[in-house]
C-alpha cells in the first residue's frame, strides 16, 4: 500500500509542479503549440500528444490531401533516444471554396493527435523533452507558408502502483478529436463505377436495416491530385448513397479508391446516416471500369447549400481582403482612372495600333471644312466609340456570366478557345490581302449589300470600333491589370462601369484626331505614296496572323513543346530562358518553406505584351544573373490554355489577366511588379527590404 501511495503522490507532484509543458508560438495568422492529454508519462507507456493551430478568422490549412490547392501541415519531431511516434491521425476536413476551387481543410482550433511512446527506461523524476520542426501553409485570399520550432515537456512518473497520470487542460479536445474520428464503414457495400473522367461512389446498406438520410454526404479521398473537387453531387438512393464525382483531365484513378465518407448537418442527424453513432467513415474499394454510368435507384439530390452560396460569392469575387496592392484596395474612383488612362495607352499597344493606323489613313482622305467638323465625321467618331463600348460591355457581360456559373476564367478568355484564335487569323489575314490591294471588300460584296455599306460609313465605323477591342484583348496595358482586377470583385453594375471607363479611354484618342482635322491638312496629298504606306501597314498584320497560328499550334497541340520554345520569341541565350519551370503550387509552397524566394511570371502566347517583356527583360542575360545572384526560383504559369488553377490565383493576387508578375517571399505579402516590366524595376524588386 506504501509504494502505491508514493506512486500516486508523484503523479499528483507532477500534476502540480512539473506536468507537461510548452510554449505557444504565435504568427500574424496562426498560434500553435504541443500539447499532451495527459500531465506526465510512464516509462514505456503510449500517450496522445499532438499539434493544436489556433486559426485566425477566416484563415485556414490544409488536410492530408489539400485539394485544389494547397500543402498538407507537417510535423519533423527531434525525440528522446528509445521514443518512437505514430502517424498524424487526422481529423475530418472541411471543403472550403476559394472562388472556383475546392479545397479540403480546417479552420477555427484544430488538434492534429498522434500517439507517443516514451523510452521504457526512462528514469522516473525526469523529463522528457520534445522537439517538432512545424510546417504549415496558411492561407486565406493569399497563402503563407510558416515555419516555427515547438517543444513539449514531459514529466516522467513510476510506472509501478498502476496510477494513470491526470489528464491536462486539454483531454477533453484529445477526448473530441478521437469521438469524431472516421471509423472503417462497416454493414455497407460500396461500389466505384468509372466512364471516362466520371466517377460514381455508390455506398448501400449490406442488410434490410433501414437509416436515417443525412442532409448531405461528402467524399474526401486520400489520393491527391485526382478530382475537380468543384465537381460533387451528391444522391440519396433507395438503399443508401451516391456521390458522383469526375477525374481531373487526363488522370486515370487507381486499382481502388480509399477516402472518408461524411455526412454533414445536424449531428443527431448525422450519427445515425451510417446506421452507427460516428458521422465520418473510412472506406476503400476498387473502382470498376464500365462504358456508361449507371445511378442506383431511388436517386434524389442531396441540396449542397454551402457549394450553391460559395459558387454565388465566386461570381461576385467579393471573398474579402486581398494582398497589398490589390485591386480590390483601389476603390470606385481610383479604379475609373486607372481604366481610364489605361484605355487610351491601349491604342499605342502592337495589337491595336496598326488598325487604327488604317483608319486614320482612310480619314485622311476625307476633305475638311473650316469651323466644326462635318456632321459625317461627328457620326463616324459616335459610331466608332459606340462599336468600342459595345464590344467592351459583350465581353465584360460575358466574363461575369462565366464566372456566375462557376467557370474559372479571367480577362482574354475569349483567346483561349483554338476557334476564336483562328477566327482572329484569317480575318487579319484578310485585312492584310485587302492592305496590298489583293482585293477590295467593296468588289467582294453583292452590288446591293455593297450600295447598302457605302450609304452607311457609321457602319463601318462602328465595326472599326469592334475590331480594336478584339485586336486589343491580349493586351494589358499599364495600370489597366489593377482596374480590372477590382471590376471583377464587385457587384456587376460596378464592374460594368469599370469596363465602360476602359472604353471611354481607349476611343478618346481617336475621336479627338476624327473631331480635329488640322492634322490632316498637314498630309501631302493624296498619291502613290499612300499605296506605298498601305503596303508597309500590311506587315504588322501579316505577323499578327503568323502569331496567331503560333498560339493556336500550341493550343491544339500541332507542335510540341520543344518546338513551341523554338518558336517562341528568342532571348539573347535560349540555356537562361529553360530554367523557368512550369507553374505547381506545391512546388512553390516547398520553395517558401525552405526560405527561397519564386517570381512567377503569368504569361500567355496570345499575350504580345508578355512576350516582348519576356524578350526585352526576362529572358535576358543581366536579369538571369540578377535572379541566380538572388537565389530566385523562376517560374512560368502559362495562361495560353484555361487553367482554374492559374485563374485561382491570379484572383489571390487582385488580378484577372496578363502579365503579372509576381515576387512571392517567405512570410511576406506578394510583390507585384508593373506590366510594362523593365530590366531596373526587376532588380529593384529582388533587392527590395
């Protein structure tokens, strides 16, 4: 009775004076710390520890399979001679929308438990000390990767008298944590059906019992990188459940198919959607290939509440705060201005200015009066800016409506479909036969179209109008990547307006040479020499067209990759332009938490003013020095075809097209450089405090 009476005194000593200790680390989005179950040890005896992030509002990290995006937390642990330490059994996630994308984690407090053993002869009266290397990406709107050192204390006790330790300030979140742990699924068959980049999860009751229906049921399954998790309907069938489900494009799922199965909604309602008391449940079978996707009977859909709220806020993009800089810190007016100034710096951009060129070239032949310009003029200057902003509020409309039903898509969308892009070619192919004088549009025409056409020269202004914005889309001029980063995160109407200042800006220019004709009266007159001029316009769309098939080779795969860069514009050394590697978000999570920098450059083919800043500065020789002497990782996010993961995040970055160009830092706030880079402006940025 004596040992068992000092026995129990040591534990409640240590319970007292020496019980398990740690200190918490906070960040600006996160504390964290090591925490026991239990005040103390014994020799040889298992304990739950674990990792408990305390999230800030609206921050989160990821589970053991991040989803779209994301890195899973991860713990180094420097133990005790003789210790050994399980696997993280992780808690159930949360799906959690960041605009179009799904990814799967927590918020809130959050336990990460693993089971500890302690060296079986640890001496009793000493303490064990714990040490874990934490890392975490912790993201909200941006991502942060973190990195902290936590230790733990242990007392150690005498395992003899058989005294269990008592239990800390923390054994009722071990206690919660295990309650709501997943348990293997049993009583139930599930069957995995797969018709080409579907998958149909059918889970049915084994026997007649019958189960109360869950709200709602989500699949989670352990493999990374396998689905669109945006894509998750889910079925209440006669015997059970069904969760259809699609693969990522050109991703073949396994022999078999491993997750957890949740039932969501009221808990009492939830503990019995298994015919058991857990709501989360583990299961594995093997998926079986079949030609076309057969749904059990029965099947009713299941109202996903918060995906239908979630998809609503992505097509308003009002999710919140945004980095620095961004476009939603601009404000209304800010974001007129910047629209507007950077409308008018789209008619010098390579894209536009040869077609405005022809234009003027056309009006100079047009007689002047003296006093106010002619009534035809003013009519040729209101339907040319009609023709821009119609065109303007088409596409805006359209990139909205896009996003409201949930497409990842972002400014020059219209540039990513191969049609479009050739489309694009033979009509600046044609403008460049009709500049040479191969033909005349007039002659093309049927003689009562054309009598139609040239009784109405409002008309062809108005097309003119239409064919600068389309000429313009790949384009981003300087200051326009803010204001339409913040048009895309507001209500539509204020989007709207946004757009239409952009178009204000980019006729002004124009109209003021149609409106002022002083500038023609200094033009010799008319003769060969305006031949001459027509032919020398002719080039810039002949180029045009031999990029377009550039873009639209590498869009429907006619050439391959190595023959893409070949065709790529040159730099002054093709070695410095392949150390760019292509964009992978856990890549870039990696990089961050080992302490290195990454300047990503979000580009596109269909981009001319990507490449000529990829040509001028990035490829070049002094600023691949300056990224190697910086320790800098170079990475390239190509736009050229839709990708919802670069449409993420360009939209965590405040912008919705390219070029951006992104220096993204350990524990820091992304750094956005200008469109128009420059080889200073890059240095400046690496060099930056």
């Amino acid at each position: 009775m004596t040992r068992a009476w000092m026995a129990a005194l040591a534990v409640a000593l240590a319970a007292v004076l020496g019980s398990a200790a740690a200190q918490p680390v906070t960040t600006p989005h996160v504390t964290a710390e090591l925490v026991a179950e239990r005040s103390a040890v014994r020799p040889g005896q298992p304990i739950r520890i674990g990792l408990r992030l305390q999230h800030q509002p609206h921050w989160h990290t990821y589970w053991r399979n991040a989803g779209d995006s994301g890195m899973p937390t991860s713990l180094s642990w420097t133990l005790p001679a003789g210790s050994q330490i399980d696997e993280i059994v992780w808690p159930v996630p949360r799906r959690l929308w960041i605009g179009p994308l799904v990814n799967y984690g927590f918020e809130g407090e959050l336990l990460l438990p693993q089971v500890y053993m302690p060296p079986a002869d640890a001496r009793a009266g000493s303490t064990l000390k714990l040490q874990a290397v934490a890392n975490w990406l912790v993201c909200r709107l941006v991502c942060i990767p973190e990195t902290v050192t936590l230790t733990l204390q242990l007392p150690v006790v005498s395992a003899a008298g058989g005294v269990t330790p008592g239990g800390t300030e923390h054994a009722a979140l071990f206690e919660r944590a295990a309650a709501e742990q997943p348990v293997p699924l049993e009583g139930w068959t599930v069957d995995v059906q797969h018709a080409g980049r579907d998958l149909l999860v059918s889970m049915a009751r084994s026997d007649a019992a019958a189960t109360a229906p869950a709200p709602l049921v989500h699949v989670f399954p352990y493999a990374e990188q396998l689905l669109e998790t945006a894509v998750h309907d889910a079925y209440r069938t006669d015997s059970g459940y069904a969760i259809q489900l699609r693969l990522l494009e050109g991703v073949m799922p396994a022999e078999s198919l491993r997750g957890i199965a949740v039932a969501q909604g009221d808990a009492a309602v939830a503990d019995h959607a298994w015919g058991g008391t857990q709501r989360a449940v583990e299961f594995s079978a093997p998926v079986r290939d079949v030609p076309r996707i057969d749904m059990p009977a029965g099947a009713q859909r299941l109202i996903d509440a918060e995906a239908t709220a979630a998809l609503a806020a992505a097509a308003a993009a009002d999710a919140g705060e945004l980095p620095a800089g961004a476009g939603a810190d601009l404000g209304w007016a800010a974001a007129l201005l910047l629209a507007f100034v950077g409308g008018m710096v789209l008619n010098l951009m390579p894209c536009v200015f040869p077609v405005l060129s022809i234009k003027l070239l056309s009006l100079s032949q047009t007689p002047s009066g003296a006093g106010h310009p002619p009534v035809a003029l003013r009519t040729h200057a209101l339907a040319y800016t009609a023709g821009v902003l119609l065109s303007f509020v088409a596409l805006a409309s359209g990139l909205l409506a896009l996003r409201a039903a949930g497409s990842a898509i972002g400014w020059g969308f219209q540039l990513q479909e191969p049609l479009v892009v050739a489309a694009l070619a033979l009509l600046f192919l044609a403008i460049g036969l009709n500049l040479l004088g191969v033909f005349e549009v007039s002659l093309l025409l049927p003689q009562r179209l054309a009598a139609w056409r040239d009784e109405r020269p409002a008309v062809d202004a108005l097309a003119s109008g239409v064919l600068a914005v389309v000429a313009a889309s790949p384009c981003t001029a300087p200051f326009m990547g803010a204001a339409l980063g913040f048009a895309i995160t507001q209500p539509a109407l204020v989007g709207l307006s946004v757009f239409l200042v952009l178009g204000l800006g980019m006729a002004l220019p124009y109209v003021l040479l149609v409106l002022m004709p002083g500038w023609r009266a200094r033009l010799p007159r008319p003769g060969a020499w305006m031949v001459r001029l027509r032919q020398v316009l002719a080039l810039p769309m002949f180029l045009t067209v031999a990029w377009l098939l550039w873009v639209l080779a590498q869009q429907t795969g006619w050439i391959g990759d190595g023959a893409a860069d070949a065709a790529r514009p040159a730099a002054s050394s093709r070695a410095d332009a392949s150390a760019w590697q292509p964009y992978d978000e856990a890549v870039i999570a990696s990089e961050l938490a080992a302490g290195r920098s990454v300047f990503v450059d979000f580009t596109a083919a269909w981009c001319v003013s990507c490449q000529v800043n990829e040509r001028l500065v990035l490829n070049t020789d002094a600023t691949q020095q300056a990224f190697k002497r910086a320790n800098v990782m170079l990475m390239r996010a190509d736009w050229t075809r839709r990708d919802a993961r670069i449409t993420a995040a360009l939209a965590r970055l405040g912008r919705n097209g390219v070029p951006v160009y992104a220096l993204l830092r350990p524990g820091r706030e992304p750094l956005l450089l200008s469109e128009v880079l420059t080889a200073g402006a890059v240095r400046d940025a690496l060099a930056a405090p």
